[in-house]
C-alpha cells in the first residue's frame, strides 16, 4: 500500500476530527478533498494487464554481430504513464534504436513498439526473458511495477580470428605444427569421427544406410558414409587458464573473452589443418575434451568454450584446490605418451603464475620432441595491460607493465615458442607470425 | 516545458499566498496587529517583508522553497478558519459579523488548497519531464504525455471543485433549518459515521491491494 494512503486518510480523518470538535463548518467541508484525492486514486487504476509479443532475428550469433530485437506490448487497462523497458543483457551494446519507450495510456488500448539493434562481443549463452514496466498513476504519485516474461535466449560463439586468412605458404608454415604424426593419411580406426556425404572412391560397405534412407525422405539422394578416426593423426594439446588473472578488463573487452577467441580460432585452424584437438581447462573450471578430429570436435570445444563465460559469474572460492597447469598435464600423461603432441598455452603471464607456467612448460617437456632447441610447446600469453588504457599515461604504464612481464618470463621464454599477444594492437595471427617468425 | 512548469507552479504558490493573505486579513488577529502598529500599509508590508525575507532564505538553503509556502499558506489561513468554530466562539467571543462570510471563507480556503495542490503537482510534473528526457525519451512524446496528465489532474480539480460546491450548497443552505436540538445531534451522529465509514471504506480497498 503506498505511503500517501496512510497520509491522505490521517489528513481526512484529522481535519474532520478537528472540525467536529471545534464545531467549524469549513473544517469538515475541506476534510472531503482528501478523500476526493485519496477515491481517485483507488478507483481510477493504473494501466494493467500489459502483454508482451518479442522475437529476435537469431538465436545464435558469433561476438561482434548484430541482434535485432522487436517487441509489441499491448495494454488493456487503466489510465496514466506506462514505461516499458526490454532487458538488455550486461554484455550487450546498443547499436540502434531504443530498448525504452514511454507512453500515455487513455481511453483506447495502448500499444508499444519497441525495434533495436544490440552488439555483443563476449561468449555465453544469454537470456533475453525479461521486459520490465512502470506504471505511473495518473493522479496520485505512486506507481506500480512489473515484468513480463517469455524463455527467448541467444547464445554467442565466441569469434574466429584471422588464423584462417593465412594465405602465404611461407607464413602458414612457420605457425607451429605437431611434430608426432606417423602418417597423415592413416588406417581407419574404430573410433566414429562424424557422418559426410558420399564421394567417389568411398567403400560401398561406409555407406549408413539407415541415415541414407532417411535423408532420401528428405529428398538428398546422396548418400551417407560413416567416417571414422584415422592412425597417425598429428595431435595439439590446448590449455587454457581460466584462474582469477585472465578476469582482467573491461565486461566489454576482456582477457578472457580475447583467450577463448584464441581457443576457438587455434582449434579452427589446427582441425581445418587434419589435427586431433584436444582441450583442457585449469585454475578455475575444469573443462577435458578428449582429443578428436573434425567439425564435430570443433562443436564440441565451441560449446565448452561458451560455457566458461557462464562460469565466469560463479564465485570464487578462496578454499578450494583449482587444478595447476602441472596436475592438468600430470592427470592426462597417459594420452601423451607416443604421441609427441603440441601443446599449448593460452594465459595471461604474471609474477603470480610464474611456477606454474614454468613447472607446466618443464612437465610437458618430458611428452613432446624438441624442435630446434625448443620443444613443442607453445605459450600465447596475453597482454591484458593495453585493454585498460585510455589515455597516454595509461598507455606508457602498460607498456612499462608489459617490458616487466618480458622481463620476468626471460627463463621461460627459452624453453617454448612465446608468443606475446596485445589484442589491442594486433591480430592472433600477426602476433604468432611476427614472433615464430623472428 | 520546464520553464512553462516553473512559471505555472510560481503563480499556482503566489496566488495561494495571495488567498491565504486575503484570508488573513479578515481576522481578529490581524485587527489585533493592526491596533499595535496602527498602521494597516505598516503591518501588510511587515507581514509579506518577512515571508518574502524567509522564503528567500528557505530557498538559499534548500533550493526548495515551496514546502515552506505551503505551511506559511496554511498559518495564515487558519486564524480565518478557525475564527468560526462554535467552541472557540462560545470561549474567546469573536466579532465574526465583521469579517468575511462563513461562504466566502469556506470558498477561499478551498481555493488555496486546491492551488497548493496545484502546485504541488506541477512540481512533480516538473521532475517527471527530467526524467523522461534524461531517459531520451522524444521531446514531443513527453509534451504530450505530460499535457494529457495535466488534463486529467484539471478534470480531477472540476469534479473536487463541483463536489465542493455541491458538499457546501447542502452544508450551508440546507442545513441551516431550524431544527429541534435532538434533531441536530443525529444528523450530525450520522453524518460523523458516514465520513469515518468513507474513509475506513477507502482506507480498506486500499489495504486489500497487498501488490502494490
């Protein structure tokens, strides 16, 4: 119950108790625009029963592409102001138009139309459920809240960095590629890789009957083959740190959001590259995805890849053991041995990971060959500094920041291929081709 | 918008201040203060020097003076009010046949709070406009949503002010037969219970909206 009610009706009652007592007309003549006020405000009601429609052009986008929003409320009841709001979520960045609208609700029904464009550049799955109202009374100065509900989600992959527009053969051969595979083109194993169309020199006896048949009642005559896993393939291993440094940034530019891109395009470029791909989250969340080839891996490290952005919000724990870069290889040595894979690293380097990169880095040492002088093992660390700044100072301070960093890491360094990565200055790509190639 | 707000809301306090002035004037209490002085130019430029005087410091320091007007509005008007109680009358002894009528007082002090009501409500309307156009609301969509509020806040204003008239008409003209002395009680037993029932009425319809 508003708090004027209360105000109103003691007015009323005292002014009217006042009149009475002093035997005054005027008094209780004037006790009644209290009530007039407070009658008013009760049986002239505030616009009600609002439905809400909402439709978003996709359900799926990839970070850094637009999202276009409509949205029609109707109100049937009432008279006054109605505010209406659509719930943006904290990532997302309006482009276009307005997610806020006001109106006049009189007489006839009102309606609302709401048209916006929004950008996000994070990861994760998203709800969009939520569009929030206020009700204004037209007289008294109260008002009504509420929200309407409906279960639209969208779900953003994180983006695929220029790994892939590496054209030049004397560029694309100097980013680091497993050393351990026997033979590209191996036997086939037991292990289902995923389901293609058939292609001249396939054996008849490949061919999945049961999904052929289906897919001709779907009108492909095509038909479909099983594909399995091949011996021999060249295998990368990618870590990625998900500990409380990679939190480093604004909600819109972040070390995370930058290290699961890298995830995601390295992956990419590794399978497009016939590699099995294997990942392994430590520090906060554990994530294992076993090694494996194909699209299907790659959907299946790119729905992990989203969840961790969904992690990100759980609290930390101070008490609790997060897996080491060390324990993650230590626990998965058994899939290492013989197969000299390439690992990889993405992290955020500080003095506060320094042991652990550098115990990691030696463990891994032990399962993989020496390319060079090197083994093959690489560490792509991000330079989170040059996200937070904005102006001179903070840029020189970064850069002061980053030089300690080179510094520090000096001894790690001479044990793996580093490639120090500044999103804010460079692409993946030119941070891997500058540094492998230098 | 906002001056136009302003503007209105300044005349809507002034003109209170003025009727609540006018009120004043017909009192025993400024006769009392125009004996002392003896002076009526005297007493009315005191009187408006020190509310002018304490407005401006109210507003220096609060930068809101109207909370202050209100109140000075209602002190000078309830000596008006108060000259015709029955009680006070019967204790104190005023000469009210030289003053003001008991209708044109009664008119007068509606009057006043309908404008400090006024007022009141263009201050809010005032903030309201703030509002939507901090939340980059189109300017024109604001004039006009604002302008449909103020039409429904002078539609409430008319009907108070005709239930006024109407409330008054049977208040002062009906009532005021010659009636046996019981006759008095119970019209006035039962018109005491058919307020506090109005207001208990309201008051409950009010709690029963446990949402809000």
């Amino acid at each position: 119950m508003p708090g004027f009610v209360l105000r109103t009706s003691t007015i009323s009652l005292t002014m009217l108790l006042a009149g009475f007592l002093f035997a005054n007309n005027i008094l209780i003549l004037t006790s009644f625009v209290p009530l007039c006020y407070l009658a008013f405000g009760y049986f002239i009601k505030v616009p009600g029963n609002i439905e809400v429609k909402k439709s978003i052009s996709r359900n799926r986008i990839i970070g850094g592409e637009l999202l276009e929003v409509k949205l029609k409320a109707s109100v049937e009841a009432g008279f006054g102001i109605l505010e209406i709001c659509d719930v943006v979520p904290p990532h997302f960045e309006l482009v276009e138009g307005s997610n806020y609208k006001v109106i006049w609700k009189g007489m006839e029904r009102g309606e609302i139309y709401l048209r916006y464009t929004i950008k996000c550049t994070t990861s994760g799955t998203y709800p969009m459920n939520a569009t929030k109202w206020k009700a204004r009374h037209s007289i008294c100065s109260f008002s009504e809240y509420g929200q309407c509900e409906n279960d639209i989600s969208v779900e953003v992959s994180p983006r695929l960095l220029e790994l892939r527009k590496v054209r030049g053969m004397s560029a694309a051969n100097k980013i680091p590629m497993p050393q351990g595979a026997l033979s590209s083109m191996g036997m086939n194993t037991n292990e289902f890789k995923e389901l293609r169309l058939y292609s001249p020199g396939d054996s008849f006896k490949s061919i999945n009957w049961k999904v052929t048949s289906r897919s001709l009642l779907r009108g492909n005559v095509w038909p479909v083959v099983n594909e399995f896993e091949r011996e021999g393939k060249k295998s990368v291993w990618i870590f990625l740190d998900t500990s409380r440094t990679m939190n480093f940034g604004s909600n819109v530019r972040n070390v995370k959001e930058y290290s699961i891109e890298a995830v995601n395009s390295l992956s990419d470029y590794y399978l497009k590259h016939n590699c099995s791909v294997a990942f392994l989250t430590y520090g906060h969340s554990t994530i294992a995805i076993n090694g494996g080839s194909g699209r299907n891996q790659y959907y299946r490290i790119l729905k992990e890849l989203i969840k961790i952005k969904d992690k990100k919000s759980e609290p930390y724990n101070i008490k609790a053991n997060f897996l080491t870069l060390y324990d993650a290889v230590n626990s998965y040595r058994q899939h290492f041995l013989g197969m000299r894979p390439l690992f990889v690293i993405i992290t955020r380097f500080c003095t506060n990971n320094y042991d652990e990169v550098k115990k990691g880095i030696e463990r891994m040492s032990r399962y993989t060959i020496r390319k060079g002088a090197l083994p093959s093992v690489m560490v792509v660390n991000i330079d989170g500094y040059g996200l937070m700044a904005e102006n001179q100072a903070e840029k020189l301070a970064s850069n002061l920041l980053d030089s300690m960093n080179r510094i520090i890491s000096k001894e790690v360094r001479k044990n793996c291929i580093w490639i120090d990565w500044d999103p804010a200055r460079e692409s993946l790509t030119e941070a891997i081709i500058k540094q492998v190639v230098s | 918008m906002k001056l136009l707000f302003l503007c209105l809301r300044t005349v809507a306090a002034f003109s209170a201040y003025i009727v609540a002035f006018i009120l004043f004037q017909y009192t025993p209490l400024f006769h009392l203060l125009l004996n002392i002085t003896g002076s009526s130019i005297g007493t009315i430029t005191a009187i408006n020097l020190t509310a002018a005087l304490l407005t401006a410091i109210i507003y220096m320091s609060t930068r809101n003076a109207f909370p202050f007007v209100r109140i000075m509005c209602v002190v000078l008007s309830i000596p008006a009010v108060v000259s015709y109680s029955k009680l006070l009358d019967k204790i104190i002894g005023f000469d009210i046949q030289s003053y003001l009528s008991i209708n044109i007082t009664s008119f007068l002090f509606f009057i006043m709070i309908m404008l400090l009501l006024t007022a009141g409500k263009l201050k809010s309307l005032e903030d309201e406009w703030e509002t939507l156009i901090e939340n980059k609301t189109c300017e024109e969509e604001v004039k006009k949503i604002l302008r449909s509020r103020m039409k429904f806040y002078l539609f409430f204003c008319s009907f108070t002010t005709v239930f006024y008239i109407v409330m008054s008409l049977f208040g002062f003209i009906v009532l005021d037969m010659k009636g046996s002395e019981q006759s008095i009680i119970i019209i006035a037993a039962l018109g005491v219970i058919l307020f506090i029932s109005l207001i208990i009425f309201i008051y409950k319809k009010w709690s029963s909206l446990v949402d809000i």
